[in-house]
C-alpha cells in the first residue's frame, strides 16, 4: 500500500465564539494519527508538518494544495480533519480562519471550489477521508454532493467525507475530542480497524445532541460501500471473535433454527464437524459460534501446516497459561524428539498437552485443504480424539460433505434454509418486497444463492430482471466493478485472472497481486489496483486491508470456480437444479479471464521476489511461495518447474518438508512415470526427508529400491545414483560394518574419478569412510580426517562448517583413542573458530563445548572443568531455559565435577534438584532420573 500521511488543521475565529479546548483535542488527534500503533501516519506537508494551529486563510490553502499535491505524487493515502468553525452558503462550503466572516465568504476558505481545482489537477493519490468538525458541517454533504460526485467521476477517484453535525451547531470540538477517544481506545469489535463508517455510529452515540453522518464517493456515485483499506486506526480494543474473515460473515447473519441446536450440542460434544453442500451457511454459522477464548483458523488453497499452526498460536497466545504451557513442553521433550515433529505437533498439540484448562480449536474449510497440507493437518486434528493429554481441548471444523473428517468426530449436517428465514435476510439487506417471493424459490434454502440474489437487487422494478443462474448474478456483480459499464476493463479482468488462479479465502499478499496484475496489463499505479479491490467489495475478503500485510481472495470457491469454467449451467445444476424459471438468457460475459494466465503471472512474480534457494520464513511471499508457488508452476503447465521448486524452497520443519514430497510425488509419478527423472529425483528426496525425521530404517528401504531404479535409468555414475549409494552406506546402521567400509571406499574412487578430489561429494564420500573407519579403530578413522584436511580446507575454506564439523570429529577419535590431552589441545584451538562461525547456542558449539568440559576433567583439570561447565551451563539456560531436558543433563554433570572438585555437600544438592526437576520434566521412570536417584542413593550411602 502507498504512504499515509495526515493534515489536521485547527482554526479559532476572531469573528466566533472562541473554542477553549481546540488546540488540546486537535494535537490529541494528530497524535493517534501518527501513532504508529494506532494511525500509522506521516506528516503531509514536505517540512514534517501534520498539524497547523489557527493558520490565516492564505497559509490553510496553501498547506492543502501542499499536502494533496505531495500525496498525488506519491500515490499516498491522504486524510485531512478540520475542527473550527464554518458556514455554508448557497454553492459551497466555507472553512474560517482567524480573520473570517460569515458575512464575507470571500474571507473563508471555499472547500468545495479548491477541492474541485486540487483533485482534477492532482488526481493520483491513493483515497483521500476528509473529516469535518465545525457547524453546519452537514452542508458540505448536501451542498457538495454534486460536487463530490463529479470530482469522483472526473478523477476516477474514491473518497469519504465524515461530518460532526448536520445543519446544526457543533458543541465546542465535541466530536474531535470524541473521535480522538473513539481512536485512541479502540471498539469491543472484532473489526481490526476503524474506518469513517465504522466509528459513525459509535459517534453517534456518544453525541446525542449532533447528528455525525458520512459519505463514501466512487466513479461518480455516491456509494453504500466503504473502503476497508481508509481505516482511520488500528482497533487498539479489538475483541477476539474468530479471524476476520468469519466477522465478516456476520455483518447480515441471520440465525437460524439450527444455529441453537448446534450451540446445545456443543455443550457435549468434543468434537464436532458441521458439513454440507457449498453455500450451505457453514462458516457463517462456525462465526456466530466463536466466542473470545477459542483459537481459529480459516483454510485457503495456500494453507499449509505451518501457517495453521501459527494462526492457532496467535490465538492461543493471548491464554495467560499457554506461554508456560510452551515451556513446559519444550522442556519435556527431547530435542531429537522435537525435531521429528510437524509444526502443527511442535506448536500447538505439544504445548496443548500442558495447558490446564480447556480450549476449544476452531478450523473453518476442511475441504479447501491443498493436497500438500491435507494428510498432516487431519494427522494432527485425529491425535485429539487419541491423545490422553490433550482431552481437554476440543475441536468445531466445517466441510463440504464428503470431505474427510477428523477421526471421532461427530458429523452435524447442516440443512437448507426455511422460507422464512431466507425472507428475513433477505428483508434485512432490503430487498425489495416484491422480489422476495422468487429469490426464496431460486435459493432453495441455500444462503449462497440468496446472497448472490440480494447482491443484485437494488433498485429492480420486476422479478423478471432477476439473473437466471448464480453464475449470472456472479457476472452482474462482476460488471458492476467496472469502471465504466459500457467498456470493457482490461484491469478488471487482470485482477479476477490472479484472483481467480489464487482461489478462496484471504490468502494471497496484495503486493503479489499487484506484480501479478502488472506483468498481465503493464505498468500502472498501485491506487489503480486498490480502487477495483473497493468495487469488488461483496465478492472479495480482505484481510488487514490497508496495510503492507494485506491478504485478498475471492469470497467462496463457488466463485473461483465460476471465473475458472465457462460451464455455468453445471454450476448451477450443482446448486439448484436446472434453471427453467423463464428468465431471459444472460449474455455471455465480456471478462477475459484464463486461470492459466494467472497461474503463471503468479509463479513469475514469486520467482522474482522470492528467489529458489532464498529463505525466508516468516516473511509473507516467502510463506506464500512455500505453499502455493508449486500448484501455480503445475496449473500454468510449467510441470517440470515444480521439481526444482520443491527441492529449493523448504519448510522451516524436516516433518513438513516430508508432508509436501509425500503429497507431491504420486502426482509426479502418475504425470512422469515412477523410474523418471522427474520421479526419481523426487523419490530421493522422499528417503531424504524421511531419514531427517528420525525414521532411518523406512528411509533405507525407500533408498536401496530407488538405488536399483537410479543405477538402471540414468547409469551407475550419475549422481543421484551416486548420492543414493551414499545414502544406504550411511544408514545401513545393521549391516556389516567391514561390507560397509568397502563400498565406501569404491564410493569415493568413483566420486574422485567424476568430480575430482576436492568437490564436495568427494569430501562427503570421504567423511562417511572415516567415520566407518573410526567404529572400528579410532586411530585409522582419525588419520584418514586428518589426511583429508588440508583438501577440504582448501576446497572449501577454513571456516566452512563442513570443515568445522571434520576438526571436531579428528577430537573424537583423538578422545577415543584415549589421547585426552591431545583432544583437549585440539579442540580448545577449535572452538574460536566455530563461535566466529556459529551462534553460541548452534548444536554443533554446545556439543563442543561439553566435550572440552568432559576432556578437561579427564586430565584431572578439576577446577577447570567445573569452570567450563558453570560458563557452558549459564550459556544453555539462557537459551532453553532451566529445566530443558539437555540443561538437566549438563546441571547433572555440574554436580559431578563439584564432586571430583572435592565440593561434596553442594553437589549433592544440586543433584537432589537435577533429580527432582528430571522427575518434573521427564517422568519417574526416565532413565536420566533413575540414574541422578542412584547416583544420590550411593552418595547419601557413602
């Protein structure tokens, strides 16, 4: 989104009642406007500038030519109050200055004339608000409504106007102060922001004597829309009623019968699955459900696992309990453990186990899941019904009937509408009366349907105007953005093609829609994007909408589909049945829409902005990249490209980088063949992941069957086939070790004959034969590394980690050699160059750094090892905390060197609270705790 920038302006008159408290409420404003937490704006005028205190006529033009020429330039977003006195005359309305008279309209400042010479001369900003707190205020929406509308229609632009009063007298800043409040404290809402619209009726409340009103301008008109993306502040009070979008859903809710069966089945039921066919009112129904203390996520096409889990967390972190809850989890589980797991285990479920009280997850759209995060995300929701400790936590999903549920859940099928309550939404969206009668038929009780109808239905004289087909109504909504309704609208039909390819649900970062839309049309502004999201409205979720951090999407998938077929009489059969209600055929839509065009637009743009091989996680297009990119690739029939994507772009979790190969590869198998190039790289990866998960056996299996694929389809000297020798040699833990030793030397010729001595698959090969070597005499292992070094140094550099990890593994077999000294030495010179290298709390220096404790005490340097231990144990607790279990352990070898350190009465206490926490953290039966209660039971013996 463009820059926001603010002016507030407040005015005494000479000529008026003098307003005591104006200078107070109009800094008080500017303040929550340039607060970063609230506003978030930049001062509008070029010296810094957003407040301007009782200016002369001459200095107040000037500041708002200023502030909208700069904002145009820029293409910002430009809000602008006024709190004062002003008059209206017959053609205008007028801001007065020090020096003003009503009397003399000269001496004031005539909005509605400069407004009409800035904005036709200055017309590229991104939406203006203009806020007035003066009397007679009013008169600048009557008086200037014709005005408005022809700025809107000449400039093309959007712009609101929000008022104190009507024809009346405004209370002395009143509403200033009113509105600086309103801001400042937020609203009970589930809205993350105010905009003009939203605080209009809160104002009113809080002004019972004035009449606050507000006006939206587009393309000419005035509007019932506003745009979400003109919020005035962030909602510093927003209340947590599931995610935004299901608030959305809310805004004409109509409860039903079956609203409150549900609601009572609740009360008894863990978990709970509401379905139906699409339409059917299941996430409105899950939103009028939700209440402040569950945790809710709303599936899109570009979910992935990771995203679900951090969407729960942000939720569940506002439990006071729940960030104990992680820690407490953490400490209990290993880290070999941990790194096994996916990050909706890691995240949600583990530290779930933990949490004492209940909490109920909420997951809206099963069936939207993408074949990637499908399997994992139900793996993850089955462990509620199964796992013990998590018997407290319930679950509320909807899907479309048919999808697969979570195991033991209890299925709630929702049912059609009644008649009247149809009719009494559609009275709520006022609808004429007399097209009730056949939009309740054509529903047929399904509230898709009913919205699409109510959505196009102001200002028909018959019924017979009605759209014939749901696709229809889409169409007519769809023409209503355009910008002009006669012409055809090329940015229009750009935007639906990435939307349209993108899917459902608020998934997709506005500034990717935005280097998508450019690539299909070319260059253009920003605001041009931004003003037909606005027309969009009804057909589009937003969220964070006017932020860097907006996500856009269409607002069912019944719409994707639409846009992405032009079967439309399927798509209504599939709803409706066949549509022989005599209604006048639709004429086919203009739009040029072909998802393929913006499947590749997207994938282009990712590849740009988020290079293969670039991490980074967290980051929105990363985020976005990692889960939907490789589907783009596929749909825009670039099929090849989704290899190399998936092998550069991974997960932050070695679980989920398995949940992604293991979804991909039968697709890739059935579009390639199994013994492909394309499926046997994808194959290698499978084993590959599935071995850093901790499953070394099932990936041996997936490796030695690839092996024979590989060696047969590409030879025996390329290199997966190579890499996949490898692999088996390494993790063929069983077999015999001297076998293994002899392929690994016929490895690494082979290697050296392809690539020479110093590459890296060379020096890998190498690694593993002296790591074979080693398991049977330390000394031969330690003397083939030592005969590698000064190649992998050379090759690769001396501080790369790889020829770090080579020094630390020649101090192992030195250690088990029995040459403690000379380990000790050795590594001691090593560990400055792996903490230049690595952070401190990298596995690979703690792992050090306990070895050279442990090797400083067998050279019977007791007082230093207990020192390295003390320094390493402050080291781990600041990182992990106190009670994790590797910080146990340490603590545990702590208590052993203060013994040897002849320390004996403070070794045992520390070892009574090693055990005790061991006993806390690990369990009763753990081996780390019944070795600290043996080693206590001798001590307390002896």
């Amino acid at each position: 989104m463009g820059e926001r920038r603010c002016l507030h302006i407040g005015s005494q008159c000479d000529t008026q009642d003098h307003l005591s408290r104006l200078r107070r409420v109009v800094t008080d404003l500017d303040a929550v406007f340039r607060d970063p937490a609230l506003g978030g704006c930049r001062p509008a005028l070029a010296d810094g500038v957003s407040l301007l205190l009782d200016p002369g006529a001459a200095a107040l033009e000037a500041a708002l030519r200023t502030a909208v020429a700069r904002a145009s330039a820029d293409g910002a977003t430009l809000f602008v109050t006024f709190t004062g006195h002003g008059f209206a005359t017959g053609s205008d309305f007028h801001l007065m200055t020090r020096g003003s008279s009503a009397s003399d309209p000269g001496s004031a400042c005539a909005l509605g004339e400069l407004l009409s010479e800035l904005l036709a001369a200055h017309p590229h900003f991104d939406g203006l608000v203009l806020v007035l707190d003066a009397c007679e205020s009013g008169h600048a929406l009557t008086t200037l409504g014709d005005v408005f509308r022809e700025v809107a229609r000449t400039t093309g632009q959007r712009f609101e106007v929000l008022v104190s009063t009507g024809t009346g007298t405004a209370s002395a800043c009143a509403f200033t102060l009113a509105l600086g409040e309103l801001l400042r404290s937020g609203a009970g809402t589930p809205r993350p922001s105010l905009t003009a619209d939203t605080a209009l009726s809160l104002l009113r409340d809080r002004l019972p004597g004035q009449r606050p009103d507000h006006r939206m301008f587009d393309r000419g008109s005035e509007v019932p829309y506003s745009d979400p993306s003109l919020w005035l502040a962030l909602n510093a009070a927003r209340t947590r009623r599931g995610s935004e979008q299901l608030a959305d859903l809310l805004t004409w809710y109509q409860p039903t019968a079956e609203a409150g069966t549900l609601a009572r089945r609740l009360d008894y039921t863990r978990v709970l699955a509401v379905t139906g066919p699409a339409g059917q009112g299941k996430s409105s129904l899950l939103a009028s459900l939700v209440n402040d203390r569950d945790a809710v996520a709303v599936v899109t096409a570009a979910t992935t696992p990771e995203s679900v889990a951090g969407t729960l967390v942000r939720d569940l972190e506002r439990l006071p309990e729940f960030p104990d809850a992680i820690g407490a989890f953490l400490r209990s589980t290993p880290d070999s453990e941990l790194a096994g797991l996916d990050a909706l285990h890691a995240r949600v479920l583990g530290p779930l186990g933990h949490l004492p009280r209940p909490v109920r997850l909420v997951v809206d759209g099963l069936d939207q899941l993408s074949p990637t995060a499908r399997e994992p995300a139900l793996a993850a929701l089955d462990a509620l019904s199964s796992d013990a400790r998590l018997a407290h936590v319930s679950l509320l999903v909807s899907a479309r009937t048919g999808t697969r549920l979570p195991r033991g859940a209890e299925e709630f099928a929702l049912g059609t509408a009644t008649r009247d309550e149809v009719s009494a939404y559609l009275t709520r969206r006022a609808v004429p009366r007399h097209l009730h009668d056949t939009v309740v038929a054509r529903s047929d009780g399904n509230w898709l349907v009913a919205r699409a109808y109510a959505d196009v239905a102001e200002g028909l004289d018959t019924a017979a105007e009605l759209p014939g087909t749901l696709g229809a109504a889409f169409d007519r909504a769809l023409d209503g953005a355009k910008s002009r309704p006669d012409q055809e609208d090329e940015l229009l039909d750009a935007v639906l093609t990435v939307l349209a390819a993108a899917g459902p649900g608020p998934a997709l970062p506005v500034s990717v829609l935005l280097d998508a839309v450019r690539l299909l049309t070319g260059p253009g502004p920003a605001r041009l994007v931004h003003d037909v999201l606005v027309r969009l409205q009804g057909l589009l979720v937003r969220a964070a909408p006017g932020t860097e951090q907006e996500l856009v999407g269409l607002f069912h998938a019944r719409l994707a589909e639409h846009l992405a077929t032009t079967d439309d009489l399927d798509l209504y059969e599939d709803l409706m049945g066949p549509a022989d209600f005599g209604a006048p055929a639709a004429p086919a839509p203009r739009r040029r829409i072909r998802a393929a065009d913006g499947h590749g637009a997207l994938a282009d743009v990712l590849n740009a902005r988020v290079p293969h091989g670039a991490q980074g996680h967290g980051t929105q297009p990363f985020e976005y990249a990692l889960a939907a990119e490789p589907e783009h690739l596929w749909q825009a029939g670039r099929k090849k490209a989704v290899l190399h994507g998936l092998q550069c772009r991974t997960a932050a979790r070695p679980a989920d980088n398995l949940a992604r190969w293991t979804a991909w590869l039968p697709r890739l198998t059935d579009t390639f063949g199994r013994r492909s190039e394309e499926s046997l790289a994808a194959r290698l990866q499978l084993s590959t992941h599935t071995e850093a998960v901790g499953r070394r056996g099932e990936a041996l299996a997936l490796a030695r069957e690839l092996a024979e694929d590989c060696r047969a389809v590409l030879g025996p000297r390329h290199t997966a086939t190579l890499t996949v020798r490898h692999d088996v040699i390494r993790w063929d833990d069983g077999g015999d070790l001297d076998r293994r030793i002899e392929h690994a030397h016929a490895l690494v010729a082979e290697v050296r004959q392809i690539h020479g001595p110093e590459h890296a698959d060379t020096l890998g090969a190498q690694q593993t034969v002296a790591w074979l070597l080693g398991a049977n005499d330390p000394a031969a292992g330690r003397a083939y590394l030592e005969d590698m070094l000064p190649t992998a140094t050379r090759a690769l550099g001396a501080h790369d980690a790889r020829v770090l990890q080579l020094r630390l593994n020649i101090t192992y077999r030195l250690n088990e050699e029995g040459r403690h000294e000379d380990a000790r030495r050795t590594l001691a010179e090593l560990l400055p160059d792996m903490t230049a290298r690595l952070p401190p709390h990298h596995r690979s220096v703690i792992t050090a750094r306990a070895n050279l404790v442990e090797l400083t005490a067998a050279c019977g340097l007791h007082r230093e090892a207990l020192s390295l231990c003390a320094e390493l144990l402050s080291t781990m607790e600041g990182f992990y905390g106190d009670e994790h279990p590797d910080v146990l352990v340490v603590r545990g070898n702590h208590a052993a060197h203060l013994l040897r350190a002849g320390r004996r009465t403070e070794a045992v206490a520390l070892l009574r609270e090693v055990a005790a926490a061991q006993s806390r953290v690990l369990g009763d039966t753990h081996s780390s705790t019944v070795a600290a209660r043996t080693i206590l039971a001798r001590l307390d013996g002896g």
